[in-house]
C-alpha cells in the first residue's frame, strides 16, 4: 500500500513538534478573508503556497525569537 503523500507543512509541523512547548511559537491560522484583505492592500495575489501556510500559522516565532515569520494581521 502507497504511504499518503507528505506536505511540506505536514513536515514543518512535526519538526517544530519535536522540541519543548514554547521554543517555537506559531500564531494561529489566517482566515482567508484576512488573507484577501493583505492581498488587496498589496495590490497583488499572495502564491498559494504562501497562501496554505498563512491558512495553518499566520506567523511566529522560531527558536526562541531567533527567526521571525511576520503575520499579515
């Protein structure tokens, strides 16, 4: 039997699961009426794949507040 296939952001999820509550912290996802809302004021289509991660976490901090992901709201 063929093993389901992987997202990218299924991989990123276990890999931030992997060290101790509060290393990383990630915001809740973006509804996509937020997401439209950016899209609008920067007068461009944000890439789907942007699109699906801000869907799952809309920023963040990673190992410790050493990498930044920026939320759009």
């Amino acid at each position: 039997m063929a093993k389901p296939a992987t997202t990218p952001f299924q991989k990123f999820a276990r890999e931030v699961g992997k060290y101790p509550p509060g290393f990383h912290v990630l915001r809740p996802g973006a509804p996509d009426e937020v997401i439209a809302e950016a899209e609008k004021k920067l007068k461009r289509e944000l890439p789907e794949v942007y699109r699906r991660f801000l869907r799952g976490w809309n920023g963040g901090l990673l190992f410790g507040s050493g990498v930044v992901i920026f939320a759009i709201y």
